[in-house]
C-alpha cells in the first residue's frame, strides 16, 4: 500500500505538484484531429491536467490550443469567432492566433500598442496519426514524439477513439496492466472451468491461454523496470515442462498494452483531465492486413476494447457510473460474471467505484499486484527526480516506444523471464521492429 502523502503525489497532476510538472513533460493525446475537422471550425472545449483549455483549427489549418479565459476580462472563448486566422472574443472583440499572440484589441484607442503586450496562454500541438498532441511544459525542454508502432500504420490499419472514464488516471492505468483480472472482469459463467472439466465435456482446449488462464490455476507475477517504463509477466503452470507466460506492458507516463488480439494489437492511453477524472483512449491497429468494415463498425458500436458514446454528451459512455453500467442481474446469474457489456465498462466500474481517488492505506496488497506497485513506484521515482532537476530519460528516446505486448509458452525455469520471449515467435513481438 501506499502512504497518504504517497497517494497524493501519485494522483494530484495541477500546475506545480510533483506529478503535474512530471505529465508536462510528455507530448499529450487530447483530441482525435477529425474533432477539429475543418479551417475556421467550431472550437472545441478541452481539459487536460486541470486546465480549462479551447482548441480551435484556424484558417490556415494550424491548431491552437489556448486559455479557455480571455486575458482582457476572462470571457470564454469557446463562444469565440474563429475567423480570419484567429479566435476573437465575443465579449470586446480581442483576437488570438494559435501561439496566444493578441493581434486585435479593437477596444483601444487607434494607434496603441497594448495589444503587443497581451498574451494568451498557449500550448504547442503537433498533429500525428489522426490524433492531436499537446505539450504543456517549458519551452525549452521540448520532447521527442514517441514513436509508437501505430503511429506509423498505413491508413485503414487503424482505429482511434476516446471516452472520459470517471476516476484518477493512476486507477485506470492499474486495471489496464493487471494480467489476473480478467479471468474474472471479463469471463463468462461458463469460462470458470478447470481443464479437466474442459476435456470432459469435449470442449477446445488447445489454445494456452484456454488452458491454463484459469480461475483454479493463478499466475505467479514478475514485474521489471526498463528504459520506457514497466515490463510485467504473468506466469501461468503448465505441463510437459513449458509455462504460459503473459506480458503486459507499462509505458511511462500513461500508456498500456495488453497482449494483442488474433487480428491485431491495442494500447491504451490513460491521459489525466484533472485529478478525479482521466480519457481512456484505445488505438488499435493491424499492421498486416486494414481492419475490415466488421471490425469497424464494431469498433464504433463499442465492441474490440472501445465503449459506445451517450448519445449528445460528448465522450460519455453509453453505459456509465450514473445509470450503473446498465448492470443486469439476470445476465450476471447466467451469462457474463459482471452482468455488464462491454470490457471498458467492466473496468469502469470497478476502477471508478472505487472513488474518483482511491485510498490507498486501505489495500492490503497480494501476489497478483507486483506489477502495480512497480508502476507506482516507477511513476514515483519519475516525479521525484525531475524535482530533483533530472529530466525524463523517454523523452529524449522516442525509440523506446516500439515495443508490444504479448504471450507465449516458455520451458520451466526460464533464467530470464524478460529477455526469453525474444528468442520465440510470439503472437505479438515483444521487441522493436
């Protein structure tokens, strides 16, 4: 467990805390660039590490993403004129472009030179892969893009897509790298079996993770630093002198990878908006082959790790805290273990009601959590040492990134639990390509 103090400087991301200077340090995913879809748009409002920010895509094309108070009177400027390379503030008529530079103070006498002297708050974004990156640090200590293998999918190989998930940023990340949940979370009535029961009732049992991924068969749990976060393995007893290994992956400052699918591989980017609510973004992609109109439209209905939208609410789940994750009990007795559809929601609502921060002095932690409290510790130490006044190694290696999640059989008593996946074909490689 963690210390009460611990527990704040892990969670609190605000201008000037610990962790807050630490995410500022990275490039941010904040929008899918089709939410900005055109010159002159309609901005959009943002928050992200407690700030109230607007993006707006000016007539040229380059996007801004500025204050949300307009510094004469503190308007908003979501009610802003996009218009003519800048947003103009409906209030008095004070116009921005994309750096917060003030071009127009119409409001001053003819000849005056206070608009130069005006500035908006602003932050850099780059436009990658569909998706709209902010940098929210010190000018000067610019990073690297991280070089993600999706980020270089061709088009149609991949899916992106973003919903607000109602709790702190560190809770969801640990759902995302906990390999034991999801015999459970995710399972259905008739997957909580034994092999033995499998085999007598004649049912499949030549995949690995059928096998031996069982709620009588738990795994033994492994948890490394490396140079872009944490490596986890899970590993599963199996016979004939092999083990099931599962490796999931931590990728500072927010990300996670989960092993891949059979048609491709999923990341998943737990980005803090303050520090009771954080955007559980999902990009999946097949660098083989273009995901099929079946697997899109199942992406966009909610299934493959994504979660259906409330109609009108922005990036609301469909089935959320307040209308408790449209649970049904029938379901729960004979279908699915949670009685509620869809994996993100099943993690929803676990992670958020635990509290929009979770009391950590409270937990009392097991085998299964090695790879948390790594994670935590990593994040920690992070933060820590920028106080200290050293920077984030990952920021500098945007090549640290290209690395996946996966899972294989290795023989018993592997030496190297770490490095032995390398040397086999595993579904999805744990290496850089």
């Amino acid at each position: 467990m963690l210390s009460l103090e611990e527990n704040e400087r892990l969670t609190r991301v605000g201008a000037g805390t610990p962790m807050g200077e630490y995410m500022r340090r990275f490039w941010i995913p904040f929008l899918v660039a089709d939410e900005l879809p055109a010159p002159d748009c309609e901005p959009v409002r943002v928050l992200l590490l407690g700030e109230a920010l607007v993006a707006f895509r000016d007539t040229s094309g380059r996007v801004g993403l500025v204050d949300q108070g307009c510094p004469h009177r503190l308007a908003d400027l979501w009610f802003g004129r996009n218009e003519e390379d800048g947003l103009r503030c409906t209030y008095h008529g004070w116009k921005f472009d994309v750096t917060g530079t003030c071009v127009q103070a119409p409001t001053e006498p003819a000849g005056s030179d206070f608009a130069s002297k005006i500035h908006l708050k602003a932050y850099q974004v780059q436009e990658k892969a569909g998706v709209l990156w902010a940098y929210m640090g010190p000018p000067d200590k610019t990073p690297a893009m991280p070089d993600f293998d999706w980020m270089h999918a061709p088009e149609g190989h991949i899916h992106v897509s973003w919903s607000i998930q109602e709790c702190n940023f560190a809770q969801a990340i640990e759902g995302g790298i906990d390999t034991a949940h999801s015999v459970y979370l995710h399972s259905t009535v008739d997957s909580h079996h034994n092999l033995e029961q499998w085999k007598q009732q004649g049912k499949r049992t030549n995949s690995p993770q059928m096998q031996f991924r069982t709620n009588d068969n738990p795994p033994q749990l492994f948890a490394k630093d490396t140079d872009y976060g944490v490596l986890i393995g899970g590993k599963y007893p199996g016979n004939e002198g092999e083990d099931y290994w599962r490796f999931n992956q931590f990728l500072l400052p927010f990300y996670t990878m989960p092993p891949g699918q059979p048609r491709g591989a999923f990341a998943h980017a737990f980005t803090p908006l303050d520090d009771v609510t954080c955007t559980r973004w999902v990009f999946w992609w097949n660098a083989e082959a273009p995901l099929t109109s079946l697997e899109l439209a199942g992406m966009r209905s909610g299934r493959n790790g994504t979660v259906p939208l409330l109609p009108g609410a922005g990036h609301t789940p469909l089935r959320n805290k307040r209308n408790n994750y449209l649970l049904d009990r029938e379901e729960q007795r004979t279908l699915t273990f949670t009685g509620i559809a869809g994996g993100g929601e099943q993690d929803f609502s676990v992670q958020e009601g635990m509290g929009p921060v979770v009391d950590r002095t409270r937990e009392h932690l097991g085998m299964s959590d090695i790879g948390i409290i790594q994670m935590r510790r990593r994040l920690l130490k992070e933060a820590s040492q920028l106080q200290e006044g050293q920077e984030p190694a990952t920021t500098s290696r945007p090549e640290v990134y290209r690395v996946h999640a996966g899972h294989t059989m290795l023989p018993a008593g592997v030496p190297d639990w770490a490095e032995a996946p390398k040397t086999k074909a595993v579904q999805v490689p744990l290496w850089a390509r």
